[in-house]
C-alpha cells in the first residue's frame, strides 16, 4: 500500500489482540531521538497487534526531512508535536497557550494538506530551563522571574544552537522576562551535553532542557516554571496520511487505548531507560506495552 522507504529494525508484535488493521503496511515514522524512536516503536507493535504489518523507521535526521517524508507518503504517520507544527510547518509566530485550542488549530490547518491528526497525549515536551536542585535552594529560585531578578553574575545559561536562533527559544525569552545578560553568559552547546553541563554547574547555571528528558530527573535537576507562559505547548499526538485514516479507521481506537498513558512523567521514566540506563528503544516500547496489557 506505501513505500517502505528505509525501512528499520521494526520489533513486530502481531496477533493476540485483534485484525481489525489487516492490509495496512508501510513505516512509521521517527525522529532522530529517543522519545521519537519509542513512540515509534510502541505504535508499530501496537498496530501490528490489531492486524497490521507496519515497521518502525528510525532512520531520518531532522524534523523536516520527517515531516516531508509524512507530506510524500512515505510514512503511514508519526508521532509530532503541537507547537512545532505549529510554528515550524505551519509558519506561525505566536503560539496558543491553550493545549486544546492549539491542538485544535494545528489539527484544522493540516487537515488541508490531507494530513490527520489523532488525539494528542497529556504529555508535553516543551522548552524549559534546568538548574542544580541544590542551587535552585542556594539561589532561592523557582520560576523563570526568579532567575530574571538574580545578580547578572548567576544568570549563566547554556543552550544549543538552534534554541538561541529561534522565535520561540532565546531571543523571545529574554524578551518576554526581561532576561538582560552578555554574550559571555550563554554557552552554546550540543542537546545532550547540556544537561550534564548543567549539573556540573561550572558552564552555567541553567541549562536548557526537554520537559519529558529522562536525565532531569536522573541528574536530580529542578525545572523552572515559566510562569509568564512563554513557551509554546508541545504536546505530542500521531500524525498520519488522512487517506489511510480513512481506508483504517480502526487506527484511532486502537491508537486511543495508548496515548492517554503518556504523560510527561511517563515519558520522562520510559526516556531514562533509553538515555540513562542504556535499553534499546524498542524494548523499552515492548515492555512498556506489555506493563499496560496492551499486546
């Protein structure tokens, strides 16, 4: 029914649950870390559960190329966030602070591009700033104003390249709180070096993070909260071809059974297994499934 494309490792699980998705086959698509490959995989094996002959494609780097695969029909669907449809594919520049409404609004908008959306997760993998558990209590800070308000000198920040570039990443932030530090007070850095230079401390202070990264925890680091509401929601929910949706209509039941279990607690333990503990993706995917009865 789709080009297989690249086709990965793909762990099938079939049988035991149901055929209600016999005939469907193609990808499921990844991005290039680790949340994005468990989703990967717990989709693909709860699918293949339900009848269906799908393979989790891990292989993709960089959310456009992603998402273009999604837009050429080369994946069956993939796992996106709110917000970065929203400002990236869809070239909006103010977010909707609403996870409802901007679900919604993400939904419509690519509904004219033969793309569906299913009903999105609890969890949300926005933007947030991290700090030392025991220097968020030496500096007395809990919320980005907190950090707004400390003596220039301990507003040290490290961030990747892409964050300190975009509208909703470091030029807005320093806007929105009133953030006013010299260069010389950023560090740049790659995604997984910040989390452990933040908990070194010595690079800076407040590192920027994932809120569903399963190091926060692992490192006994303490989110900031964003108490103006600056960053977007990123809440994450299962993109697919509208025309296969409705070819197997069954995807979005069975599909349901799983994604209310994500949550951003969730999500941040089943990371830590990959990115801490060292498990392979798709076993953590198959065990997680298996906790939960679900294949």
């Amino acid at each position: 029914m789709l080009l297989s494309g690249c086709g990965a490792n793909g762990a099938a699980v079939s049988g035991g649950k149901g055929d209600e998705l016999k005939g469907l086959t193609g990808d499921i698509g990844s991005k290039d870390f680790s949340e994005q490959y468990i989703l990967a995989y717990i989709t693909a094996d709860l699918l293949n559960a339900h009848g269906a002959d799908v393979k989790a494609n891990t292989k993709l780097v960089g959310s456009q190329n992603v998402r273009q695969a999604l837009e050429n029909k080369q994946f069956v669907g993939y796992w996106e966030y709110t917000g970065t449809a929203w400002i990236t594919y869809q070239h909006n520049t103010k977010p909707i602070t609403d996870p409802q409404q901007q679900f919604d609004a993400v939904k419509k908008a690519d509904a004219a591009k033969g793309i569906d959306w299913l009903d999105p997760a609890p969890m949300n993998n926005t933007y947030a700033f991290a700090v030392r558990s025991d220097a968020a209590k030496s500096l007395g800070v809990k919320s980005l104003s907190d950090v707004a308000k400390l003596p220039v000198k301990d507003q040290t920040f490290c961030v990747e390249s892409e964050f300190s570039t975009r509208d909703d990443g470091w030029p807005g932030l320093k806007k929105a709180y009133g953030l006013n530090v010299p260069d010389s007070n950023v560090k740049m850095l790659d995604t997984g070096l910040i989390y452990t230079a933040t908990q070194k401390g010595q690079d800076c202070n407040f590192g920027e993070v994932f809120a569903t990264d399963g190091r926060i925890k692992s490192l006994d680091l303490t989110v900031m909260k964003d108490d103006k509401s600056f960053f977007p929601v990123y809440q994450g929910a299962f993109s697919l071809q509208d025309s296969i949706l409705k070819k197997y209509p069954a995807i979005a039941d069975v599909l349901a059974k799983v994604a209310p279990l994500l949550t951003t607690e969730q999500m941040q333990e089943l990371n830590a297994k990959v990115d801490v503990d060292g498990d392979e993706p798709s076993a953590v995917a198959q065990d997680f499934l298996k906790s939960k009865g679900l294949i």
